[in-house]
C-alpha cells in the first residue's frame, strides 16, 4: 500500500492534529471507537508474530500491546481521549491495547496503565519533539532486546511489573485515526488506518491486511528498496522503481496468505479482503504503476491459498515461498 516516509509524517501528524481546538464537540464515540480497533489490531498481531516466529530470519520480544501516549492529543481534548483507555492524564506512555493471553496481558498489565520505567530507567523520551517520538522510542528500545529476556517495568502507581516476552517477527502494530483506506508499513511498524477497516468484513479480512503489511517488514523491502535506490518521487510510478515497487507488492501478497495460514487464519481471508479494497469506489488511480491489478492480485492470493490447502492434504508442514531467499531487486 504506502510506503514512503512522507506519507508516513502525513498520516502520522493528522492523529496529532485532527483535534486541534475544534469548535464542533468532540464525538465520545470516536476515541473509543479508535481504542476498540487498537484492541482488535494488537490481538491479530501478536497472533501473526508469533504464530509465524520460526519462519522469520529476525525476531523480535512480542509483549501483545500497542502504545499509547498523551502526547497525540491536544491538551483540550486529552481528557477525553485518555477516558477511552482509562489512562491517567500523566506525562508518560500508557498501555493503549493488550492481545488477549499475551504476556503483557499475563503479567496483569491493564490498558489505561502508565509506563514511567523500563529495565531501571526512566522510559526514553523520543528526540524530535513529534508526537509520537516516545512511542517510537519506547518500541525502539524494547524491539532492540533479547527476544525472550524477561523485562522490568516501573508502572508508577501499578507497582513494578516482569514480563517475558515470546519471540516474533519483527514488527510493532499502531491504529491511526484517518479515514484514509490505508496502512504504513516502515520496516519496523505496521500502522493501519481507521478507514481501511471498511474493507474487512472480520478479524480475518483485517489480518490479511495486517499480514500484507507484516510481510514487506519480515522481507526488509523498505531497506531494500532503498539499496536499490529506487525513487520514491514522482518517478516512483515510472520504469524500473515502478516495477521494483509492484515487485514488493506481489511478494507482500504471496507472503501474506502464509502468514494467516501460519497464525491459524482463514488463507482465503487475504483474497476476500482484497477483493474489497480493489472494487472501492473513489480507489486513486496513481497506484496503477507499483501496485498490481487487483484481480490480479486476488488471483495470485487464490493460488497462494491452493498452495496450502494442497500441502496440507498432503500431511507436508508448511513452509512459505520467499522468505529464505528473496529475489534480489534490481
Ligand atoms: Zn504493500
């Protein structure tokens, strides 16, 4: 879907500044709507991490949250945003969301509780003054840990807490509050829009999106795509940065539907969801250069779910395509 860092910055600053001082009411409903979907987002995560840890050449320690932090919100606003987690209106990280059964969730961490330290430090504070500089700080500094060693938070008021994590893929998870149907995915983090949840009809369809995402990260293509210096101008949907781009997308694609099946997800999932997205009305037609046709797409998908369905008739375990090795892009 997007990839470039601009567009990240964009989507990105539209949580921090769509609740700049309106003068309409603020809708209740919309934070607590927006935490609702965190939940669902950290749940199928964890899961695809996880699930599929054995299958991806680097891991990283999985806890089951995703972070949340009064920074995003405008100081007349806060109040609000932070009632839909129970948080505290205190200058520090807070638990946004908890997979069910995950080890955050184990350790009796609850959502709404805040972080002030971690492995006997204060938590750190993010350089740039973005909004979301800590949180992308915090995941930093936890993805850079040993997979499964045992980490110590300081929860101020909550007390001190241990948790072990599980290896996964790499990855943190982030919902956005734009009505734009899309997901970023950077290399490190999945963030998936609000609007892109229109399309998935269930957990299922949403974890293909999801998987989608996970998959460039767990096959590096942001920093491979950069070795290849394509541009990610207005040139990127033209000649050879066009085709390495589509390229990264048809891999995402294959990838994705084994990762679903790998995490216990419907594989066909990935072909259902895709087949919304594909037939929405107002789709930008700028992609038609990096991005497949969607019938296309769905056709590969289909073949991809085949694929399984036939190794699993066959008693084989399942190993997906292009992890090991993939093709080089050049
Ligand atoms: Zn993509």
């Amino acid at each position: 879907m997007l990839h470039r860092a601009s567009v990240l910055s964009a989507a990105l600053s539209l949580l921090a500044g769509a609740p700049a001082s309106a003068a309409a009411p603020a809708d209740p409903s919309l934070y607590a709507s927006l935490a609702a979907l965190e939940a669902r987002v950290a749940a199928i995560g964890f899961r695809l991490t996880t699930a599929n840890a054995a299958w991806c050449p680097v891991q990283q320690p999985q806890f089951g949250w995703v972070w949340g932090d009064p920074r995003l919100y405008d100081a007349d606003r806060r109040p609000e945003a932070l009632a839909a987690y129970g948080a505290v209106d205190r200058d520090a990280p807070f638990v946004a969301a908890l997979a069910p059964a995950s080890p955050a969730a184990k350790a009796g961490l609850r959502v709404g509780v805040a972080v002030v330290g971690m492995q006997g430090r204060a938590v750190p504070d993010g350089a740039d003054g973005h909004p979301f500089a800590r949180i992308t700080a915090v995941e930093i500094k936890l993805a850079a840990l040993p997979p499964t060693a045992p980490l110590a938070l300081d929860t101020g008021d909550a007390g001190a807490m241990n948790l072990t994590p599980v290896a996964g893929c790499v990855s943190d998870f982030r919902v956005e509050a734009s009505e734009k149907a899309g997901a970023v995915a950077d290399g490190r983090m999945v963030l998936v829009n609000q609007g892109l949840t229109e399309f998935a009809h269930d957990d299922d369809e949403l974890a293909a999106a999801i998987a989608h995402e996970l998959a460039h990260n767990i096959l590096r293509h942001r920093a491979r795509l950069d070795v290849a210096g394509v541009d990610r101008g207005l040139g990127k949907q033209f000649g050879r940065s066009a085709r390495l781009f589509k390229q990264t997308e048809v891999e995402a694609d294959r990838l994705s539907v084994w990762l679903l099946a790998g995490a216990g997800y419907d594989s066909l999932a990935a072909a259902r969801f895709w087949t919304s997205f594909g037939q929405r009305k107002g789709r930008p037609l700028f992609q038609a250069g990096t991005h497949p046709n969607w019938r296309d797409r769905v056709a590969s998908l289909e073949t991809e779910a085949a694929r399984i369905e036939a190794a699993r008739a066959k008693g084989e375990a399942l190993h997906p395509p292009l992890i090991d090795a993939p093709p080089p892009l050049e």
